[in-house]
C-alpha cells in the first residue's frame, strides 16, 4: 500500500512541478504517473551504470557530476516518453533537482 500512495503522491508532485518549472511540460496526470514509473526503472538500472562510467569524474567534482547523471537520466526520460517534454539540460537539472528534494519529502512523510 506504501509503495502506490508514494507512486501516486510523487505523480501529484511531479505534474505540479512539471507545470510550474520552466522548460518543462506534461501533459496530463497519466503521463506523469507514467513518468515516474519510466523515472524508476530508469534510476534502477541505468543510474548505477552510468555512475560506474563516471565514478573518476565523479571523485574529481566531489559528487557533483551525479546531478549532471540526474539531469540525464531525466532528458532520457523525456525522449522515452512522448507526454513529457524537457526543453533542454538546464532544465533538466532543475527538474530532476527540485524532484530530487520534493521525492525526499514524500519518503519521509509516507515513511
């Protein structure tokens, strides 16, 4: 039961946070529960290849290179998906950032 209302609230957050940040959009609350399903198997088995690839640039910018593997991971999201749209990189970074933050929310309040 966890794991739908955390599914559902972060679809919620995701299509506000989608119609409020700049350069990005969605368009409706099926593409972004889709969205987040496509965000989850993307973090589950692409993430941690990507962060095998770039573990030296990883430990040269102390860890900041994994919010460039967020933002990626994002984009890769939008090409996937034809209900979601990112218009650029800056874009996704500041997406997959405030998701980032908002996703923590909801893991600790459903928690």
């Amino acid at each position: 039961m966890g794991f739908i209302l955390k599914l559902l609230l972060t679809a919620v957050l995701t299509y506000v946070l989608a119609n409020f940040l700049p350069g990005a959009h969605i368009d409706g609350f099926g593409s972004a529960i889709w969205l987040v399903i496509v965000l989850a198997l993307l973090n589950a088995f692409v993430k941690p290849v990507l962060q095998l690839i770039g573990l030296p640039i990883t430990i040269i910018t102390l860890g900041l290179f994994l919010l460039v593997i967020n933002a990626l991971i994002v984009m890769l999201a939008s090409y996937l998906l034809s209900g979601f749209e990112i218009s650029g990189f800056f874009s996704a970074l500041l997406f997959s950032i405030v998701l980032s933050l908002v996703t923590t929310v909801v893991d600790r309040v459903v928690d």
